[in-house]
C-alpha cells in the first residue's frame, strides 16, 4: 500500500507490505523515528497522526490517547497496520531541533590551513546521538563539529533491545542505519570547513561495546545473555573503506565528487576504534579515562556518566574499578509520560513557587515536553515541598492525574505523574547503588574521593543541588563535582593526535577491573536504600 508521510513538513511516498506496521515500513525506507519499547505499544513515543484514510483504533492507541486525540487521528505507529491507502504526520521530535553535546563549547566553523595539511575527523557514537569534530593534525584546532540523532534509536532505546534487533535479523539494517548517519556527519563536517574528502586522513571512534559490534557488523548473540562476552572490544585498526564499503559505496562515491577513485580514497582513511573494558563498560568511559585525572594522579576519582547505563569508573593511575547499572531511558526523557529527548522546547530546568511550576527549556521557546533534567527538578521540587513522600508516593490529589507543569504548544496538558516518579525513583537508585558499591569495593569513603567527573549531556545540564537532594548522588560529592562534557569525543580526539594516547587506551581498558552487579547482594541492599527519597 502506498503511504503518503508528512515529516515535518517534508512530504514523502512510502510503501508498506501487507501485514507490516507503519513503523517497520519507514525504517525501511529510512524514515527513522523514537521507538523506545522496540515497537511493543508501551513507551507512546512513536505517535502518528492520521490525515487521511483509515487506520483501527488498537487497545494500546486507547490507552495512549483520549478520545479527542483519537478522533483527530492520533495513533501509535508501531501497533498501525494499515489495510488501504493513507496520509500520515509524524509527531515525534523533530531532529533538526535535538541538542547534542560536543566536546568543545567554542571552536572556529572554519580555517585556512595550507592544503598539505591533514585532518582527522573525531568520532563520539552514543545510543541516542552522534557527534563529531574535524581536527587539524598540525594544530589540534577544531575545524568544525557535527552533531545529530543516531538513527539506531528507531530500533529501541537502550541497548538491549539493539542486541536483540541484532540477533532478530536487523544486524545489517542496523550497520546500515550507522554507517550513513556516520557519512552523513562526514559530509556535514567537510562542508562547513570547506576540506576535501582527500585531506581527511583518520576517523577515531568512541562509543560503547554495543555501538562498536553494531558499527563492525559483528554478531551480538554473545552480547545480551550471561557471560555477556564481546566479540572484541580491544583496539581496532582498520579503513573506512573496509568498515563502510558494502552499505555505503554511493554514499562515498558522492562524498569523493569527482574522484573516480573513491574506494582509493576511503581505503586511505584509517579507522581506528578505542578498546572497551567490557561489554557493559566501553570505548566512551575509556574515552573519558583519559582526558581525565585517571591517567595521571594518584588521588582516587571517580568518573560517572549519566544515560540508559549508568557507567562509572573509581581510582587512579594505579588502580581501578568499572561498572555498569542500568538506569533505564528516563534520564534521557524516556519513559516518561510527557518525556522528549533534548530538543527545542524540552522543560529543562523547574523549581515550584507560591503553588506553581516555574520552568524553563531548552532555547527558551514553548514548551513540548520534559527532558531528563527537568524530570529530575521536578521529583526535587516535588520532594521537597512534601508533595511526593520518602517512599515515592504522590500526594492524593495528583495521585490519578499527575501535577500540572505546563501547556504544550499543541495546547495539551504537560504532566507529571505518579508512574514518572517511579520511573526516576527507579533511575536513581540504579546510579547510586552502583555508586555505592564502587565506593565499598575500593575501600574508599564518599569523603575520601577528591574529584568527581560527570561525562555526557545529562551530566553537562544536571542541577547538582537537586541530584544530592533526591538522592542520586552522595551529599559527601558536593564542592568535587566536575562537568566533563563529552569526554568520550574528547577522548576521540585525543587518539587522532597523538596515537601514544590509543596505546594508552589499551592500558587503561585491560588494567581496569569490571565487577558485575548482577547478583550482587551488597548492590541489592543499597539499592533498595536508594529507593527511598530522604
């Protein structure tokens, strides 16, 4: 059946197989949109509206949406399988709207260095976005920077549910999925800085375990059932031609322009990929180890980064111990009622006063939805005024419809429910268990780490006041909290420049014990403390 797709404004024709939901049909013709429950009906993120046609009302779209929003066509596009002809909107974030944070805040969008010089392009592979740098070799000026959605996300939020896409027969849907949007921040870069394809003489990538398998078109049966063995998390040294060429060779021909010798091009293109500790603790944390204290002092850190896994590192130059808590989505928004990633109109940042929300988002326009920082003011600010208790139960007069934030540039109600507390309360104590257990293990107290790094977006906008205050992390980390920004993208770019840091990855990563918490009792104990809001 023909699909007519209204993706924010630009129209396109699709085609969908009998028996094949909307969803599926537009991944397959690269229409990519959040799917944070893998297409089972319960996250509500990968909302439709239906223009013209018909499409049933399922049970799952009834307890998406009211009758209202059902009878102007609201559905949910995962559970929409369409029987005849159709015109559709999407009503997902846009992603020409996503913030995406980048190693460097200030950086020159171009430079006119002699053409003998070559450039390295950074690479930071997260599960929800993607960002880059074009770096000098001679200089280590930052030439330009790239930053966008990994459209892998249209496969599930977390990684888990990129495994089992992977072994259900999306392996190579998946490395598809990555290498274009790769080349497509590749094209991005080079046209901002006015380099040529042939200038660029390395890629440097950092990213986690899964990222890396999915990238390399590796087999990601081992990955999601116990002992969870990677296929190879050390160095990789290979081309970009070698990596990319079997599902990108138009792609490269285009980016190469009138070269009739493109795969020369990209077979000269190093790509190095950093080494991972473990499956569940890779090349990113290893990618912050060493723009950190890590490498160097011998004062016990610790390094935290905040997304679905919770991946943290404590120690020092000598010794140190990883691992990995699942926090779930709600950091990024997901799961959350009224949730949305790091877009445009995000409520970022909330605190409650003289009985109503003062919020604020993200490029100060109309609100859209609530991001993982304003998710966790709000469980703060809630908190503390007495309207959520120690247990996490909301207050009875919120309990059946959530507390009201904020009016939606769609005009409907921006809420905060007695579910989205649960989903945090849940996050939090993931985070501050694991961080517990670090601290026990090391034989270290709160008071004895002198620095904390907090690495990735959440991290970057995180109110710290109000993550001690809820409980996330340890009033004892107060005054020794620093912002590491993308340290895995800074991590990248450290490797382009000098390849003694790649050496000193491989270091870093096999001497860096990982301890599973899976059934770990002392985890068990402290994560049911840290459910707990006190």
């Amino acid at each position: 059946m023909k699909i007519t797709v209204d993706d924010h404004g630009t129209i396109k024709t699709i085609e969908c197989e009998k028996n094949e939901s909307l969803l599926d049909a537009m991944k397959r013709h690269q229409i990519y949109i959040p799917a944070y429950c893998a297409g089972r009906g319960t996250c509500k993120k990968c909302r439709i509206q239906l223009l013209e046609g018909t499409l049933p009302i399922t049970e799952a779209d009834r307890k998406a949406f009211d009758e209202e929003a059902l009878a102007r066509g609201m559905r949910l596009s995962c559970q929409a399988y369409p029987q005849e002809e159709c015109k559709l909107a999407l009503c997902s974030d846009s992603e020409a709207a996503f913030e995406v944070l980048t190693a460097s805040a200030e950086y020159t969008p171009a430079i006119h260095a002699a053409a003998k010089d070559t450039y390295g392009i950074a690479v930071d592979i997260g599960t929800t976005t993607i960002a880059m740098e074009l770096v000098a070799h001679s200089s280590g000026h930052v030439c330009a920077t790239d930053s966008r959605i990994n459209h892998q996300r249209a496969w599930g939020a977390d990684v888990i549910s990129r495994i089992q896409a992977s072994i259900d027969g999306a392996g190579n849907a998946l490395k598809s999925s990555i290498c274009t949007d790769l080349l497509d921040g590749f094209e991005a870069l080079l046209m901002q800085s006015g380099i040529t394809v042939e200038q660029v003489a390395d890629v440097a990538v950092a990213a986690n375990t899964t990222m890396c398998h999915l990238l390399m078109g590796y087999p990601c049966h081992s990955l999601g059932v116990s002992p969870f063995t990677p296929v190879n998390i050390d160095v990789i040294r290979t081309t970009v031609l070698d990596v990319m060429g079997d599902v990108a060779a138009e792609r490269m021909k285009k980016l190469a322009g009138t070269n009739d010798h493109w795969e020369n091009v990209f077979k000269n293109i190093r790509l190095m990929i950093l080494p991972g500790i473990s499956t569940f603790v890779g090349a990113d944390i290893v990618g912050g180890l060493l723009v950190s204290d890590f490498v160097r002092s011998e004062d016990v850190s610790m390094l935290i980064d905040l997304g679905t896994n919770g991946e943290m590192v404590i120690g020092n130059k000598d010794r140190r111990i990883a691992t990995s808590t699942a926090a779930g989505p709600a950091f990024e928004g997901g799961n959350i009622s009224c949730g949305i990633g790091s877009v445009k109109g995000a409520i970022c940042s909330v605190t409650l006063e003289d009985g109503g929300m003062h919020w604020q988002t993200i490029g100060g326009g109309a609100p859209v939805g609530i991001c993982g920082t304003g998710v966790l003011d709000i469980t703060a600010e809630l908190v503390e005024h007495g309207l959520v208790d120690e247990t996490g139960l909301l207050d009875d007069a919120y309990f059946d419809h959530g507390v009201y934030i904020a009016d939606a540039l769609s005009g409907e109600p921006i809420t905060f429910t007695q579910k989205d507390v649960r989903e945090i309360q849940l996050a939090k104590a993931a985070v501050r268990a694991g961080i517990e257990v670090l601290m026990k293990r090391y034989g270290v107290a709160a008071s004895e780490i002198s620095c904390v790094y907090l690495a990735g977006g959440f991290g970057f906008r995180l109110d710290i006041t109000k993550a001690i205050a809820i409980g996330l992390l340890p009033e004892d980390f107060c005054g020794k909290i620093k912002i590491a920004g993308n340290a895995s993208l800074a991590g990248a770019r450290a490797c382009l420049l000098d390849e003694a840091y790649l050496t000193l990855a491989k270091e870093l990563a096999g001497h860096t014990q990982e301890i599973s918490l899976g059934n770990d009792a002392d985890f068990n104990e402290y994560y049911m403390d840290a459910m707990y809001f006190e």
